[in-house]
C-alpha cells in the first residue's frame, strides 16, 4: 500500500468519525437554541406575546405572520410541576410544549384540548407524588409527563385579519402560566350499593324501527 | 519523521473533511427522510420529540418552534414543480385545490429565508381570505408586478413558499392516498 493510499483512507476514516461526533455533539453545544432566543421577553414564569414577525427582519423569521405567539419560559421543572389555564376565543389556537432546543414534545389544539385550556406540566417524581396524594389537580388538568427541567409553552392563535391582532395578542397576554395548583386529595367517590333483594328497574327495550 | 507528518497530515484532512461535511449536512437541514410532494418539502422529524440526528443537529443550528402533530405540517419550496429554483425575477402561478387541512397559509420569504419585503405589507394568504373558483380550485400569481386575483407580490433576490397546514391528518399518518400540494409552475422571466 502506497504512502498516499494510507494517508487518503486515514483521513477518510477521521473524516467520518468527526463528521459523526459534530452531527450527534452540535444540538448539546449549538448556542442557538431557541430559549435562550427568548432572553429578551419577559418570558419567565408568565406568558409573554411575541412580536409579529417583519418582513425583511431576521428575528421571528420563522414564525407565521398568519398566527399570534404567546412564549412562556419554565425552569426546575424537576422541583415543582407547572399549571397553564388559558381560556381562548373560538378561533383556531393551539398550545405546545418544547424542550430548550426546540423540540416539540407536546401538542393540543382547539378541538383535541377541552375549553379552557388547563395543562399540568409535571416530572415523574412530582407526578407519582400527586398520584399518591389523589390531588384535585389530576382531576382538573390534561397532565403532560415530562422528562425536562427547562422549556417553553407556546400559544398559537390564528389571525384571520390583521384587524383582530390586538384582540388576540390581549386574549394570549391573558393566559396564566403560573396558575395555582389544587393539592388537596379528591374526596372518594361514594359509592350507593342497591339493597339486597332489589333488582334494578331496567329500561324498556326500543321498539325496533320499521 | 515521516509517519508522524503523514499522520499529521491525515488528522489536517481528517478534521477539515469531517467538519466541512458536517456543516453541509447541516445547512442543507438534512433532507434525508423528510417527506417530499413535488416542490414541497417537509419540516417532519422533529415532531414528538423523535427527531433523528440530522435533523436534531439542524433544528440546533436554526431557531425554530416547529409545529407538533396537534398543530399541523409546514412545508417549504425553493424550487418550482419542474425543480428549477425559484426566482424572484420570474412569475409564478401556484394552483391548488382544497387540501387536507382545517386551516393553511401560505407565504412568501426571499432568498435569506426572511418574509418578503413589499410595499403591500402583504406576503401571503390563508385558506380563509382566498378567492377561488366555483369548483374550490384556487391560483395564486407570484409577480413583481399585479396580478389579478390572488397575488403575491415580491421584489429583490431569491424565493422561497412556505405552506403550513394546520390540524392536518398528515401528522397523524392518516395521509389521504391523493395528496396533492398545490403546483408551482413557472411564467415568464425578466
């Protein structure tokens, strides 16, 4: 083997490895993730309307101009779970979940959620602790079981026209994403046994149709 | 001497070769494995969290807040229905009918990928403000000059369509067998 055949399939094979090590390194080392691209909103703990994304303006660029944002930074998610309530007009909106890298691990509409919006986000350790306690919450929210200490929540409303823009953005600053959370335990069902002895009136069978 | 030069020699390439090739693979957002309809191509992967490392290394690389499966599928054009890139010089006619969707917008962005400049303030359209025909079939006009109807209008370098379908089946793997996305058929050129 030639001294150059050697060095080529060295460097081939170095190629390969970091070309590896940068794809699988970049989303850990990437400064760019998209919470950090929040530091400018008052984003923390509250929900905070983004502005409408401008033509020829690289910030926002990646936002439809069709839709209004609502972007809500939570951090130590490990600590303590997190309740969204929103109640948001009949237009079409949708809310989700996103981890520091812009990843989109949780997602609703305005069909698939039920009105109003009410989301616990909570960490295994928290969500095993509510189950024990029978927490009113669990009852009251849809629970989403995330795995993440920091994120985003974003609200997403449809702007038919851009007359209903301050309407809308009102309805999003509106939303609370710090709302209380319900810890005392659901009282037990009761539960009323039939007497002995008793046998329960059945309806009367529908008449089949003709 | 010699084998430690050859060896620094290969590690130079090695490293040069392999962070080039990852950059590329990067900046092109890895399209392997997103779903294509014609021109469209499909912002897919990083949904529910299952992204692969391509996309989860270029979804790093560009600030996103990608749309999740509740909320729908965007699609981008940076090439007509016959693959030749799109160009802000030339007219476009984007012709459609009804698509798959509750609700989807369309919008026009030059060539750095920022929403299109133009004196209208206006760069797109939504299902809903749409003029179509009897039939439901609809066309909208790209042009630097007006157009009748629906049109666009756009001005300086480059273009790029972004389609977002909102509360579609398509995320939810229930694609109809017929999907058609709107054509993008190229006019005249300046």
């Amino acid at each position: 083997m030639s001294r150059a055949v050697r060095i080529g399939l060295a460097a081939l094979l170095g190629a390969v490895i970091v070309h590896l090590v940068v794809i699988l390194l970049f989303p850990a080392i990437g400064s760019n993730d998209v919470w950090s691209a929040m530091d400018g909103e008052d984003a923390n703990g509250r929900f905070a309307v983004l502005a409408q994304p401008a033509p020829a303006t690289a910030e926002r660029a990646y936002l439809d101009p069709m839709m209004v944002h609502a972007v809500c930074r939570f951090d130590h998610l490990d600590e303590a779970p997190v309740r969204i309530v929103a109640v948001l007009e009949d237009v079409f909106w949708s809310a989700s979940v996103f981890d520091r890298r812009g990843r989109n691990l949780f997602s609703v509409n305005d069909r698939t959620a039920a009105a109003p919006l009410d989301l616990l986000l909570v960490g295994p350790a928290d969500l095993s602790a509510l189950q024990r306690e029978a927490a009113a919450v669990l009852e009251q929210s849809v629970v989403v079981d995330l795995a993440i200490d920091s994120g985003l929540v974003v609200l997403r409303a449809f702007v038919a026209d851009p007359t209903m823009l301050p309407a809308l953005r009102a309805m999003l600053a509106s939303a609370d994403c710090n709302a209380p959370i319900d810890r005392t335990p659901v009282p037990e069902p009761i539960v009323v046994t039939p007497p002995a002895g008793e046998v329960p009136a059945e309806t009367p069978p529908v008449p089949a149709p003709a | 001497m010699r084998p430690i030069r050859d060896l620094a020699l290969a590690v130079v390439i090695a490293v040069a070769l392999g962070l080039a090739s990852a950059a590329v693979a990067i900046n092109q957002r890895a399209n392997a494995g997103a779903a294509t309809f014609g021109p469209w191509v499909a912002r897919t992967g990083e949904a529910a969290g299952q992204a692969d490392p391509y996309a989860r290394a270029a979804a790093a690389a560009t600030i996103d807040l990608p749309l999740g499966t509740a909320e729908g599928l965007a699609f981008a054009a940076d090439t007509d229905s016959r693959g030749r890139r799109l160009d802000s010089r030339c007219t476009y006619t984007i012709a459609g009918r009804s698509l798959p969707a509750r609700l989807w917008t369309i919008n026009a962005y030059d060539g750095a990928g920022l929403l299109m400049a133009n004196p209208s303030g206006r760069s797109g359209f939504h299902s809903r403000n749409l003029v179509r025909a009897a039939d439901g079939s609809f066309t909208i006009a790209i042009a630097a000059s007006p157009q009748p109807g629906n049109w666009i209008p756009i001005a300086g370098d480059g273009l790029l369509l972004v389609l977002r379908l909102y509360d579609t089946p398509l995320t939810t793997g229930l694609a109809p067998t017929d999907l058609s996305l709107p054509s993008i058929e190229r006019g005249a050129c300046r």
